[in-house]
C-alpha cells in the first residue's frame, strides 16, 4: 500500500524522518519495501505567473503566453489549452524540465515561433487526471519557487501482510505509527447533514443471501453535480496510486484508502424502482461491468442486482449501465460486508481483482460498513453537493461488541524466552489499542482457534483478560497476543540463547551416500548438475528410456515401478508441464547449452529425482545420470586426447561400488536399440543377489542424438539407482584375514569367438576356478593375427591361494586345469599357450 | 723360480693392473679388467700357477703376497667403478634436465554445483547443534502443504503461494518445505530438531530473481521449553557461520504456521550496513522466516501445545548461495552452463 506521508499526518503526527519512520514501521511488522519521493521526477518545473495570453499568429487551437517564473525575463510559451488567463499562477516546464515518464522538455518551435517551455497539465504532472486544461495553482502559490518543493511528497511502500487487513488504510496505519511513537490519533471527523426525504422512500435493501453479505448498509443522495474532484483530494489520491475518476467515484477511492472500507456508488436513476437485491447470479444472467467486459455470470457468483437484473458483481466490481457518469444526480451508495471467502473464490473465477475485493478477501470490521457509507456521503456533499436523504437502509444494525481474549502472561514470557512482567505486557497492548483486565475465577484459555481448537483452565496460572479493538480481527488466540505483546515491545530486543535442552535421538542423514558420491565423482572430473524437475512431455519421445520394472535382469527392490507420467495441471509453459520419468533428457538439455556455448567436451552428472504415478500415488525416486562425450581428456603438451567411452561410464560405477563398499558390478547387454545404440548398451547389477546397484549405462543411438540438435558424435548416458541415495544405507566394509601363505598368480589367454561376452568368460573361470581361486582381471583383450577372423583372445590374471597352507605345483596345475576344461566344455575356449 | 722373482712378478702385475684401471673410461672397460686380472683364467691366477715350483717353506709368503695384491686390485677396482658411476650418473642427471616450468599434468577434477553445497553447508552447521535431516515428498497432498499448516483452502494467505497443481486428485507440487513439520513431528517425539532440505515448486514466471523451482533448507525444534530466544541463539549462529561477525535483528513476519512469526534479518554482505541499491538502502538484508510453531500446526504433528512448543525456520538455498558468491542470476544455477559451474572447482 502506498502512503503518502502528508495524508499520513492528517491523522497522527509523525516528527521521524520518512527513513526512520520506515525503518520503525518495519521494525513493527508493516514492511515498508521502498520511499518514493512523490514529485521527485519532477524537474525544473516551477511556479510561474501568466503575463499575457494571445492567438497563435498561425494557428487557431494554439495561444502564445509570456510567464513571469519569478527571475529572469518572462519566458515565451506556446500552449493550447482554453482555460488559461492573465494572472493566473502555473506550473512551467523549463527548457531542459524532465517530466513524469522521463519525457524531456526542450526550447521548440511551434508553427514558426519559438516556445521556450511548457505550461503544464495536471495529468502531464501526473497530480490530477484533467489532461485538458492548465493545472491552475492558488494565487498566492510563491512565484518561481520548484514545484517538487511545494507538491512534492515522501510516499512510503508499506507491504500489509494479509492476516492485517485493518492496516491497508491510512487509519489503520496511523494506529501503528502512534504504537511506535506514542502520539494520538486524530480519528476523521465524521458528521453528515440529513436534510433531504427518508432513505426508505428512496431505497429498499433486500439481502437474501445473509450468509454472503452479513451487512449491508445505503445512503441516497439527491441532487449531486458530477466533476472533477478537489485538487487536493486528486493529488491524494495520485500520490496513494490511485487515478482520480470524478468527485463521487474519488469520494468512494477515498474512502477506501482512509478508513479500508471499500464502498461503490451506483448512479441511482438507473437502480430500478430503488430496489437493491443482493442474491446470486441465475444461470444465463449476463453483466457488462466497468471496465466494458461483457461477462456471464455463473449461479454461485454473488450480485447487486435490481428488479431488472445484475447491476454489479458483489464486492468485486459494478456494472456498466449504473456507472455513475456526468449526468448522473442521484447517487446510491453501498457500503456491505461480505463473505471474504466468496469474494476471493468470484475474484479468482473471473480474474478481477481490484482494491475493493483484496480487502474485502481479508475480512471487514462489521462497523466500518455503517461509519464507511457516513464517511462517502459527507465527502459527497462536500465536493458533489446535493441532499442526503435522512437515515441509512441497515440490515444489520447490531454491532458486536469487543471480543475478549484470555491469556497467561508467564506464557508469553516463555514462548518468548524472555522474562516481560505483568505490568509490562499490559502496558505494551494499550499502546495497540488492547485494554485489559485481571482475568476472574472460571476464564479459560483459547489456545488454539479453529480448525483444531484447544480451550484450557489456567488453573492457578495468572490470567488477563484482553480486550480487543474490533478492527483487530487477526487477534484470537492466547499466542496472538504474545505476538502483540513481543511486537509492541520489539523483536530486536529478543534475547539470544542457545538451546540447553534434551538433543533428539541419532538418526543416519539422508544426504549421507549422496555426499560420498558428489565428492567421489567430482574427484573423478565430473561437473555436478543440477535440472528442472519438471519437463516437456516430448522428452519422453525423444528419449523413450526404458522402463526399469519390465526388466527381468534388474533387482526388483531397486528397479522403479512402472507407472505414468505426473502432468502439472496449470503449467507455466509446456516446456516444463510434466515430472521427469528420466534424467536422461534433463543432462542432454544441459549438453545443448553447453555446446551452444562451444563446448564439446562435457562429463556431467546429477543426484535428482524421477516421479511417477504409480496406482493413483505419487512415487519419487532418487536416481544418479551421468553423461559423457567429447574428450575425457582433453589434449594437453604432455598428453594426447582420449574421447570419453562406454568403459568411463562403467569405471565411474565401479568406482562408486568401491567407494561404497558394495560388491563389483557386472554387466548384462541390452540389444534393444533406439535410443541406444544396439550394440553398446548395457544393464548393470550385481552377481550373487547383492541388490545395492542397478541401472543403465548406454552410448545413445545416433537418431537420438539428432533429435536432439546435438553436435556431439557420441554421447554416453547412464541412470543409475544406488542403495542409500534414497535412504540413509549404512556403509560397512567387511575386513578380510591377510593371507597368511603365499599367493600364486597364473596368466589365461582365452581364446574365444567373437560372440562370446567378456562376462562368460569371466563368471565360466569363477564357476570352475575352485575353492582356490582368489580373483581374476581381465588385464588384455587380443584381435588379429594370429587369430582367425571371427575370434578374439582375452587374458586373465588368476590369483590363487589357501588360508592354511602354501599351495603346491601340482595343486596350482590342476585348478588350473580344471579351468581350461571347463572354459573348452562350457563355451567352447581354448587356451593360447 | 724363487720366491723373489715371483713376488717381483705378482708386483710387476699389481703396478700394471693399478695403471690400467685408473685409466678405465667407462664400467665395462672395468667388468673387462676384473676378468683380465682377477678371472679363473686371468693374469693372477696365471702367475699363481708358478707357485708350484717353488720351495714349501715359501709357498705361504707368496700366498700372503698374491691375497695382498689381489685386494689391493679389488679395491682399485671398486674405488675406480665408484668414480666412474658418479661421473655417469652425474652425465645422466645433467641430460636428463627437464623444463619444470612447464605446467603439469593435469588431474581431472570435477566441480560441486553451489545448491548441494550450500545445502551440505547448511546442514553442517545445524548438525552442528544437533539437528537431524529428513526429506519430504516433493508431490504433495494439499492437507499437509497447506491446510495442516493453518491455511485453509481459501486462505487470503494462499496468495503468497502461487501453486502448481497435478493430475492426482489433492495433491500439488510442495510450495514450500513446511509441509515436513507435519511429517517430522507425526513420525517422531519431542526433542525434536530437525531440518528439511529439498526442491519445491510454485506457479511464478521466471527472472533474475525468481523461478518456478528452488530449493529450501526448513528447520524445526520442539521440546518443553523451546523459545523465541533459542530461535535468536541458533540463526545467530547460523549467520555468523556462513556471513561472518556481522549484526543481526528479529522483526516482524507473517506466516498462518507461526505465531509469532519472524523475519530474521543481517547487516548487508555488500555495503556492511550502511545502505546500498543491494539491501534497497536499508543497511538490511533478509536471509529467512521463522517463527514459533502454531499450535494448529502442533497438533496436526499429534504434539500437545499446552506441553511443548516450538519454532521453525525456512530458507531460500538459492538466497544463501547468491549472498555467498554474489551470484547476479537465479536462473544460473538450473541452466547450468559450464562456464558458471566449473567456478565453483
Ligand atoms: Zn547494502
């Protein structure tokens, strides 16, 4: 909300500076975001005198005028409005005079007669709506002095939280300052003259929604003149954001900024027989409001309507055809409460938010409504004229009385860990406008309000009462007032402590094996990522990655469940409309930019999420990917490159199962092809029912790599799910016995054809390999000469040993053996010798 | 043969031998003196042979004599490889003489995006203090993102969470971390500390400032006597930990799940407090809310509030990581450029 300080002191006194009193209101809770200087983008605009007024030699809309700005010789100005006279005291834009906007004023010349400035338009000076005339000054406005001087205006952003709908006024805010400073408010003095027929012989009220609109109170006023409204209350207004529209409209805008009490004056001819109907809208009723919209109302929209049908849409906005215009003599205005919550839902429903609706969206002090329709109508007949007719139309005239809000006062010392007496607390409400009283035997203790309501007795406890302003409806719980109580006296006074109390139990952080595999990947030169969740549903085409649960190979306590794609049903954009089932995409959208930036060698990875659907339930999974391409490394003086391959990708793994202390990984082909390449796509898990690795590695087929406009000729992708990345896994590494005999190591070279995966080979020479063998590394891989054409020999290094004993020739021999025989039964190897 | 004569043999043999390994040039030319000299088949030996003929009684002078000169031939021989293994080594050395200004070779070292990091910094600091990380699902339901925090479905609050819906009936995408008090407080007892780190999500368009996903850190502590105060001790600290000595202040905030709610404040990382266009002037910047736990929230966690009470804290990950590396773009940490990351080595 936007207050300008010199409305602000029509009601409280304020000696701070505009800076200190932000500083002190935001100290208070009322944000203040910003102090504008309200006329500080006026510049080089000053106050001058017309001297003389004639007809532009050569133009008939146009008048030449010499100005008087106080020094100097009078200037020459041409200008081409009507209402302007000798005499009279202008605002003048000098040569150079910045305006409103940033528009610049320079010496012209104006069908051949130079204009050495500008004479200007309260509308050019932003200070009233009236574009076409001159703004005219009172005569004894001071010659030459800087307009911004005498008009300009410290106005402060104030950001009214929303459970404070009291202060989004200048009243409400002047409570504040006077909370700050002490000083007294000057409430606005509030007195109509009744002189006209009884309201009811002009209007009948009839609510048949009291649910909706608990109160709704009327004055009719005859006789009115519509036009412009004061100078003073347009410049106001203009200062508080608000465009000044006519005396009656701006009586009702200022209102609503005085007091918060959004009010609407309908143009009463156009009220059918006088009869204001408030009821929901029936289906097909139509309404054409304000701002020219042609809408259909729908039945649970709440209307002003008369006998003919909807005027206007309840607290929201009014209609068309009882706009109040020139012409208009009779004014009808409304000043009603209605239910916040229907408010905001029809405000919602039709996209019309205004001034009025927001603060009626954050609840009305029932009274306001009888003391918001006086207030319009003294405003009106101050700068409209006409007769008030005598009494108001009230549908609810019982105004409840304070409410009273019991509360312990050690409480709010101990919620606030601070020791504030009795006393002390008392004194600090009053400043708030919170009475109170020592509590008598029976008072119980709200301590906690709808939806989950807790009453208490205080027993022996020292209890005040609490009587609280009925403009304070955020106040409503024992808590509430500690707030009060803590706000008043200041937060920056709370002491600081550290806790000495009981610590919770252990529990293993989550982030815990996410950790290890940032540090361990970052070691190995990965850049970590990190991506939108959210997604475009065409990734999923691009990139069809397959399903996890469909694969027999995978462990299923790992392996995602199969399910759909989550959709956002209110998007920002369709580029991000869907929950990632992948990562895949997220990293390739990451390669994009960076190769938009000219890289080409990329090796990222993410610790993130995939989500599905899964039997109606949302379902998260936290998942690594890893994609490489272009050089793992680059060239350097000392080094030739090396481009990234499927082998990194699978020693990243193996590394993370080491650094884990999980079992190795182990390799199963998958031939599927798009989005992989057929033959260099693989599943990873592990042997021996170990469940703590499993995923994918795979280079991506070609057309998946055009499809996504990628210069990269090949790119490795991989979504891996780890045993602890979603749950805290404990990591335990089970230590064995040194050996305490000699080991032997024997070398294999197998040949085998070319069919044969280095996985048979290995898990045939473990099958066979006896309780003697220790380990086995592939250490080479052979093609060529000799071989034939359609085999390939791989080497091993078998480590051989016994705990209790050294192992003898004639032992090692035999595994040996065993090993060949089995490796020539099983798949048809032969050893070279 | 006499002893005599042999022993002018033996020693004739020793001078020679001596001359001709000072002058050897290089280890083989040594090998090939050790054999000449000392071999099975070389000159000693050759000369020794000769003992045969001479008198008994002089045999072991002249062996005493040939042990004499055989060592003294070793120890030339030894001394002399000595030397010329220093003088080669020294050629080796000085041949080998590298360029050490040259760079070295590089060791791929990844980098740490700065979210996880500050997170993990984050973290530190409250496990510091005993608080214990939990995670919450990042689709919601509707209950505990809003309505168990005090937000009823047509809240005026519900303004300040612009929400992304999804295609599961009352579910959405998490506005904010809060929604894992709910959790923590259903799924354990008083003590409590606990934080809450992960994504969340709301319907905003994106700027410098601003996207529709972002990250915070939530905290929650709840035992008997758990107050306002201890809240100020803890983010003092926290403050102090990430930003340095620099001064801190409560004021007022607004959240329907705290009551009262706190926005915690800290003297400007640019200007130091004295007002710069980075705290809009006011010396000030708020790094994140807070507030005593509402007792409407307490009991949708089962937690009695006449017993216990509480405060939690959220913080915007993202705010913390611009105000530590002065990062001028949100939109920097998802769009993840290279050239952003790899400045965080
Ligand atoms: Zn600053």
């Amino acid at each position: 909300m936007r207050v300008p300080l010199s409305w602000l002191r029509e009601y409280v006194d304020v000696q701070l500076s505009p800076e200190q009193l932000a500083e002190r209101l935001t100290l208070l809770g009322m944000e203040v975001k910003g102090v504008e200087r309200w006329g500080a983008d006026w510049r080089s605009v000053v106050v001058g005198e017309l001297l003389t007024v004639e007809k532009h030699p050569y133009a008939d809309r146009l008048h030449l005028t010499t100005v008087n700005v106080g020094s100097g010789e009078p200037l020459h100005i041409v200008c081409g409005a009507h209402n302007i006279a000798p005499g009279q005291r202008v605002p003048v834009a000098l040569a150079g005079a910045v305006l409103p906007g940033g528009r610049r004023i320079e010496r012209t010349e104006k069908m051949g007669i130079a204009s050495e400035g500008m004479l200007c338009s309260g509308d050019e000076l932003h200070i009233t709506s009236d574009a076409e005339g001159i703004l005219i000054l009172p005569p004894a406005t001071p010659l030459g002095r800087d307009l911004s001087e005498l008009y300009g205006d410290a106005v402060l952003d104030v950001d009214v939280k929303p459970n404070r709908g009291d202060a989004l006024c200048l009243v409400g805010l002047a409570r504040e300052v006077a909370a700050v400073t002490g000083a007294a408010i000057r409430w606005p003095e509030i007195s109509v003259e009744e002189v006209g027929d009884p309201v009811s012989d002009r209007l009948r009220v009839e609510v048949r929604e009291p649910e909706l609109c608990t109160r709704f109170v009327g004055r009719w006023v005859s006789g009115a003149k519509i036009g412009p409204s004061p100078d003073w209350v347009q410049m106001r207004l203009q200062a508080a954001g608000m465009r000044p529209v006519s005396n009656v409209v701006d009586a009702s805008n200022y209102v609503m900024l005085e007091l918060g009490k959004p009010t609407h004056t309908f143009n009463g001819a156009a009220v059918k027989d006088g009869t204001i109907i408030v009821r929901l809208a029936l289906l097909g009723e139509r309404l054409e409001t304000l701002d020219h919209v042609e809408r259909e109302l729908t039945p649970d929209t709440l209307i002003i309507a008369d006998a003919s049908g909807p005027i206007g849409i309840a607290g929201i906005m009014g209609g068309f055809d009882s706009e109040i215009t020139d012409a208009t003599t009779e004014i009808a205005i409304e000043s009603a409460v209605f239910d916040p919550v229907s408010i905001r839902r029809t405000g919602h429903q039709y996209s019309l938010r205004s001034e009025a609706s927001l603060r009626f969206e954050k609840g009305q002090e029932f009274r306001l409504a009888r003391i918001g329709a006086d207030r319009v109508a003294q405003l009106t007949l101050a700068w409209a004229g006409g007769a008030l007719s005598k009494g108001r139309v009230d549908t609810a005239p019982t105004e409840p009385a304070a409410a009273r809000i019991a509360f312990r006062p050690a409480r709010v010392s101990k919620l606030l860990g601070a020791e504030i007496s009795v006393d002390e607390q008392r004194t600090l409400l009053r400043r708030v406008g919170v009475e109170t009283e020592l509590a008598s035997s029976g008072t119980r203790i709200q301590v906690s309000g709808a939806p989950k309501p807790l009453v208490v007795d205080p027993g022996s406890e020292r209890t005040v009462v609490a009587i609280v302003p009925t403009w304070r409806r955020d106040l409503d719980i024992e808590m509430d007032l500690a707030e009060e109580v803590a706000r008043v006296r200041g937060y920056e006074t709370t002491p600081a402590h550290l806790p000495d109390t009981l610590m919770p139990a252990y529990r293993p952080s989550p982030l815990g094996v996410r950790e290890l595999v940032r540090q361990t990947l970052a070691g190995a030169g990965l850049s970590e990522v990190v991506t939108h969740a959210l997604v475009s549903p065409l990734d999923e085409a691009r990139l069809p990655w397959p399903d996890d649960a469909g694969e027999p190979a995978l462990p299923a306590s790992l392996a995602a469940q199969s399910g759909h794609e989550i959709v956002v049903t209110n998007p920002l954009s369709v580029q991000h409309s869907v929950l990632r089932r992948h990562l895949g995409a997220s990293l390739l959208d990451v390669l994009s930019l960076n190769e938009r930036q000219g890289r080409s060698d990329v090796g990222i990875f993410e610790i993130g999420k995939r989500y599905a659907r899964v039997a109606g339930r949302p379902r998260e999974w936290t998942r690594l990917a890893i994609l490489l391409t272009g050089a793992a490394e680059p060239a350097a003086w000392n080094r030739a490159a090396r481009p990234y391959d499927l082998d990194d990708a699978k020693g990243i793994v193996e590394l993370l199962c080491r650094r884990l202390g999980l079992a190795e990984p182990s390799y199963v082909p998958d031939t599927r092809g798009f989005p992989f390449h057929p033959g260099r796509a693989l599943l990873v898990r592990q042997e021996s029912g170990a469940e703590a690795v499993a995923g994918r590695l795979a280079e991506l087929h070609p057309d998946a790599v055009a499809a996504w406009d990628l210069r990269a000729q090949r790119v490795i992708v991989a979504e891996v799910a780890l045993a602890g990345l979603d749950v805290a896994a404990p990591l335990r590494v089970h230590v064995e016995p040194l050996p305490r005999f000699p080991e032997v190591e024997r070398d294999l070279a197998v040949i085998v054809a070319e069919s044969r995966t280095a996985a048979e080979v290995q898990s045939t020479i473990e099958r066979h390999g006896g309780v003697l063998l220790r380990r086995v590394r592939l250490f080479d891989l052979y093609r060529g000469t000799p071989l034939a054409a359609d085999e390939k020999s791989l080497a091993y290094r078998l480590v051989l040993g016994a705990k209790d004993r050294t192992l003898t020739e004639p032992e090692v021999d035999s595994a040996i053996e065993e090993v060949r025989n089995g490796l020539e039964t099983d798949i048809g190897a032969h050893l070279r010798t | 043969m006499d002893f005599e004569s042999l022993s002018g043999d033996l020693h004739r043999l020793r001078d020679l031998a001596l001359a001709e390994i000072a002058k050897a040039a290089d280890p083989a030319a040594l090998d090939q003196l050790q054999i000449q000299y000392l071999g099975k088949k070389g000159d000693l030996t050759a000369v020794l042979r000769g003992i045969g003929a001479l008198p008994p009684e002089d045999r072991p002078r002249v062996g005493a004599v040939a042990n004499e000169i055989g060592e003294a031939v070793k120890t030339a021989l030894a001394e002399r490889g000595s030397e010329l293994r220093s003088v080669v080594q020294a050629q080796r050395l000085v041949a080998e003489k590298a360029d050490v200004t040259l760079p070295g070779r590089t060791v791929p070292r990844g980098t740490l995006h700065p979210i996880p990091e500050t997170v993990a910094a984050i973290t530190e600091v409250f496990g510091q203090f005993g608080f214990v990380v939990y995670e919450g699902p990042e689709v919601e339901d509707d209950l505990t993102n809003f309505q168990m925090l005090n937000i009823a479905p047509d809240h005026p609050a519900r303004d300040l969470w612009d929400t992304l819906y999804v295609d599961i009936p009352g579910h959405l995408l998490r506005t904010h971390t809060s929604p894992g008090q709910i959790r923590v407080m259903q799924s354990t007892r008083p003590p409590i500390r606990a934080l809450l780190p992960g994504r969340c999500f709301r319907y905003e368009a994106v700027d410098a400032s601003h996207g529709f996903e972002f990250f915070q850190v939530e905290g929650l502590m709840v035992d008997e006597g758990t107050s306002m105060a201890d809240l100020k001790g803890l983010l003092d600290e926290f403050a102090h930990a990430l930003f340095g000595p620099r001064k801190t202040r409560f004021r007022p905030g607004y959240y329907p799940f705290t009551e009262p709610s706190v926005a915690f404040d800290v003297e400007c990382v640019v200007c130091g407090g004295v007002g710069c266009p980075a705290c809009s002037k006011t010396g000030w910047m708020t790094i994140l809310g807070a507030g005593m736990v509402h007792p409407v929230v307490l009991q949708y966690g089962g937690i009695d509030p006449e017993r216990y009470q509480g405060f939690a804290f959220g913080m915007g990950v993202e705010r913390i990581a611009n105000l530590r590396h002065a990062v001028p773009d949100l939109r920097y940490y998802l769009e993840n450029d290279l050239r952003f990351l790899e400045q965080f080595r």
